[in-house]
C-alpha cells in the first residue's frame, strides 16, 4: 500500500444515498480503493450496513414502525429483524425533528428505492465485481459503538470477524481494513481475538493523540478528523500540527476524515483542501464522498 489510498465515505455518497449498494457500486466503478461499510448488529445478529445506531435519520421506519421507538424517541437497528429492516425505504439523510435534508444539493429526499443491506450481501457485491472486471478493490469495515452493542447483550467485533474470515479476510494481504473509535476494542481485536488483519484507529478531534507510541503496538493507522491535521495558516497557508510526521515515524498510516466538496468549512475550496492535506501534510489516503474527484486529483498530482 505504497500509494495514496482513496475511500468511498459510506460509498459514492456525494451523489446518492450513503451506504446503499447503488452509492457502493457506484464507486466502485470510480475506482475508489476502498469501500468504507459502517456496521451495526440487526436484533437477530446481522451485521448491517449504516452509519449509526439510529434508523430514524435515513429511512421511512417512524412511518412504517411508528411504534417501535424508544424512550428517546430514536429507533434502533438493533430492535429490528433483517427481514423488517429490508422493508424500509432508505433515503438521503435527514433531520428526524424537521424532516429537512441535511446535504441540500445531494441526491432528492424521498426519490428513487434503496433498500439496507448486510456486510455479506456488500461483500458479495464488491467480490462479485472484483471477479467480473478484474479489478481488486477492497473494504474498510468500521465496528461502530462496541459498547452499546456489549449493554445490549451482543458481540458485534466476534460476528463481524467471523463473517470477514468466511469471505477470506484475515490478514492484512486480504485487502481490507478494519477500523474503529473504541481504543480498547481495537486492542483487544489484536490482542485478544488475535487478528492479524490491518486496524486502524478513529480518533475525534478533542481526542488525545500523543500516545501514538501505545497505539502503534496494536495498530497500522490511524483515522483522525482532518482538523488535527491543522495548524494555523500563515501567508495564507495551512501548517500543520506534528501528527502525521509522528505517526509516519512509528509506521503508522493516516486516512483522515472526511473529504467532502459540498463541506469546505475553512478551505476555499475543495481543490485546497486536496492539495493541503493529500500534498502538503502528505498523508496516505483519505476517507470522501466525492471518490471521483480525489480519484482525479490524485492522477495529476502524484507520480
Ligand atoms: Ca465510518
């Protein structure tokens, strides 16, 4: 992995619904190097592909399943069979209290027919097309909130190591990287559970990174939010913090989140944001959801 890597952000998600097997696959004809699956257990223990534990921001379930929410008000995926859950129509995300979409120029609220799926049923998508086009393009599985999946009574780490074993996923030849927030559960995936696949660890931005010497004894990278990345610009120029020199001392890759040219926030434009991060601060790839512009970027700017 010698060159910059370019991971579909819950897929081609830019441009339709994110985690649908349409946003998957149409990434994966972008040539995007990973595909990102966030993954939560269904009540009857499938993994499923979507980003939270919530259904209520990217589906019809308040309609469909109106009784079915919680003390909170939310509803969990974890509270749903496979076979419910297929029932609900996905949409672009939105806000459960307003009904408003939350990226205003991405794909129409409410339009087209996407459906949830399981890790498997995206894996063999991914295989599928890797078989017929001849092209190798992996996944990057995230295990999302071990904890809450512990409190409900469910393993999620062991299921999803299993079902990424049973599709020849094991090493870090296998063409898939596994990530996750929770510093202890990456721990013990390799310590314990003795996985011997590639881990990357997610930090948040308030997160202590200067442990990284502790981190590199489990993990090959890290996933950090690309403002840890920054410092403050001077002559009109980004510099940066010493995390990526650090982690690049210790072996360590760095997939920053999230490249997304609809959310510049302090770049002027996704161009800068490209070149700043992929160029200047020289990090090894990045997590986006416009695969195809990085894709693009990364062609005329790295040789
Ligand atoms: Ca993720």
């Amino acid at each position: 992995m010698n060159h910059k890597i370019v991971i579909a952000h819950r897929g081609a998600s830019g441009y339709l619904p994110e985690h649908t097997l349409e946003a998957k696959a149409m990434a994966y004809a972008m040539n995007a190097d990973f595909l990102e699956q966030d993954l939560v257990l269904s009540k009857d223990n499938i993994p499923m592909v979507i980003h939270d534990i919530y259904l209520d921001d990217v589906t019809d379930v308040a309609k469909k399943y109106p009784t079915r929410k919680r003390n909170d008000n939310r509803f969990y995926v974890i509270d749903f069979t496979f076979d419910e859950l297929k029932t609900l129509q996905v949409t672009e995300r939105f806000d459960p209290k307003t009904g408003n979409q939350f990226y205003k120029n991405r794909f129409p609220i409410w339009k087209g027919n996407f459906k949830l799926h399981s890790l498997q049923e995206e894996i063999e998508l991914i295989q599928g097309l890797n078989n017929s086009t001849g092209k190798n393009i992996g996944i990057y599985p995230e295990i999302k909130e071990p904890e809450f999946h512990k409190k409900e009574g469910k393993n999620l780490t062991e299921i999803v190591l299993k079902t990424l074993a049973d599709f020849g996923y094991k090493t870090k030849k296998d063409n898939c990287i596994l990530q996750c927030f929770d510093t202890k559960e990456l721990k013990r995936i390799r310590v314990e559970l003795q996985s011997e696949l590639f881990l990357v660890l997610l930090t948040e931005f308030d997160q202590d990174v200067k442990n990284l010497v502790e981190i590199a004894s489990f993990a090959d990278g890290i996933g950090p939010y690309y403002k840890q990345i920054l410092s403050e610009k001077v002559d009109g120029k980004f510099t940066f913090t010493s995390l990526v020199t650090d982690a690049h001392k210790l072996n360590l890759k760095v997939h920053p989140y999230t490249f997304r040219a609809d959310a510049l926030d302090e770049f002027s434009s996704f161009e800068e944001m490209m070149q700043t991060l992929l160029i200047n601060a020289n990090i090894d790839g990045c997590f986006t959801d416009f695969p195809d512009l990085v894709i693009n970027f990364l062609k005329e700017n790295q040789h």
